[in-house]
C-alpha cells in the first residue's frame, strides 16, 4: 500500500472520469487519497468528493493564492467544518511569494489563522510554500514558541534545505511531489536523503506535477508511486521498504483517517 497524501480530485480537470481516476489509483496500490480544499467557499466540492469513496479525505482551508478573496474565514470556521469526518487536515495554507496572487499580509494572516485552527483540531496543517522560506519559517517558530507545538507537513517540498530541517526541527513532516524525479532537482533529492525516515511523505498535488517518465501529462494519484520509487533510490532502500516508511508516517500524522484493515 501507499498513499497520496496530497491531490485535488475536485478540480476540473478530473471531472468527466474521476472514478476512472480513483480505480487506476487503487489498481497501482494506492490505499487512501486525500483531496485538499484551496477554497472555503468550495469546501462543499472538496467534501462531497471525498464523502463519494470511502478511500479518499479531504481537508479544509484557503490556498495563499486565494487568500485575499477569503480574509473573512476565521480559525473558528475552519474548526467547525473540520468536525466532518472525512476532514483529516487543514489547508493548505501557507506564503507564495512567486506568484503574489495575494496580498503578502493577506496571505500571512491566514496562514496564521490556519495554524490555530491545526492546533485547535489536532489535524495536520498542510503548508504550502514557494519562494517565501524565510518569512515561513519565521512565522512557523513564532507560532510554536508562543502557544506550543502543532502537527504540520511541508507539502510538494521544493523550498531550500533551512526551511526543511527548521521544519524537522519543529516537528512537521516533509512530503515529496513528483519534482523530486525532474533533472534539474538533485538539490531537492539531497534534502530528501537527509530528512528523517519518520518524517517522510509522498503525494501527487495530482494535476500538477506528473512524475518522469509522466511528466508533461496531467498528474494522477496512480503516479505516486513513481516518486516513491525515485525516493526509495535517493535514500538506498527498497520501494516496498519506502511504501512502508511513508504508509506508516500518512498514519501517525494524519491520525482522524483510519488505517484499512486489509493492505
């Protein structure tokens, strides 16, 4: 079994065959989805999506991209839609500096918002971080000196090793799209060799970034299992010993999905 821990099988482009989708994923031993909400206002797609298998979660939370549009979402709306059973994460949220589809302070705010309601739920806040490491990671040391720890990863990691091992050091987990299989990452797949066994993630953000020999086409959660192989290769083990590291750690941090009987 493995998993993917981060996809979006409620945007567009999966609509005409979704559970074509869902049955390749599962016939490539993909056990569990989890469909991640950019928006609060279309949390209602995002759970319905996830409430139609009983393999795939969701989360709940605004995308930096969407920050702005949504500066009215409290930590305590997020904490009540998050009672849903099928909601295992809040987010993602985070800083996105590369695009700044937001206003940066926007963009901060709800970040911030985000954390508390992790803290608040237990749930793991997945972040989203491009070209802002260093404000990321202030924001994230301030939130845990001043209330305490929260459960977090890194998600689709392509940040600089600091933001990675301030991460680790703050306890989140560190999840690898299909990036770490591209040429050009080598400083990406040096970082997954040093981030710790239990800390480790594999995921899709499926359409975007399809692994090699894939990329180019639209991204699925059938493809995890390429970038697992690629890390089990980085990290010199096998693709089952990968598969297992991983399966384990989607468990122990994303602890509302229950773990399916038969693997």
């Amino acid at each position: 079994m493995i998993v993917d821990s981060h996809c979006h099988l409620d945007f567009p482009d999966f609509a005409d065959e979704r559970d074509a989708i869902i049955e390749r994923a599962r016939a490539a031993g993909v056990g569990t989805m989890v469909t991640i909400s950019t928006r609060v206002a279309k949390f209602d797609q995002v759970r319905e999506v996830a409430e139609a298998y009983p393999d795939v979660f969701c989360s709940v939370g605004t995308h930096p991209h969407n920050a702005g549009e949504e500066t009215d979402v409290t930590t305590e709306m997020l904490v009540d839609l998050a009672r849903h059973p099928k909601v295992v994460a809040i987010g993602e949220a985070g800083l996105d500096y590369h695009y700044d589809y937001s206003p940066r302070e926007a963009q901060a705010e709800g970040f911030r918002r985000h954390i508390a309601a992790a803290r608040e739920t237990g749930l793991p806040l997945v972040i989203h971080a491009r070209e802002a490491d260093e404000d990321v990671a202030r924001i994230l040391k301030t939130a845990h000196d001043e209330d305490g720890p929260f459960p977090a990863i890194l998600h689709c990691f392509s940040s600089g090793r600091s933001l990675a091992m301030t991460g680790v050091e703050l306890g989140l987990y560190v999840s690898f799209s299909g990036i770490l299989t591209f040429k050009t990452a080598e400083e990406i797949r040096e970082v997954a060799r040093d981030v710790p066994a239990d800390r480790l993630l594999v995921e899709t953000d499926a359409p975007y970034l399809a692994p090699v020999p894939f990329r180019g086409k639209r991204n699925e959660p059938a493809f995890v299992a390429k970038t697992a192989d690629v890390l089990a290769d980085v990290r010199g083990v096998s693709s089952e010993e990968i598969a297992a590291i991983t399966t384990d750690n989607f468990f122990r941090l994303f602890s509302k999905v229950p773990r399916p009987a038969v693997q």
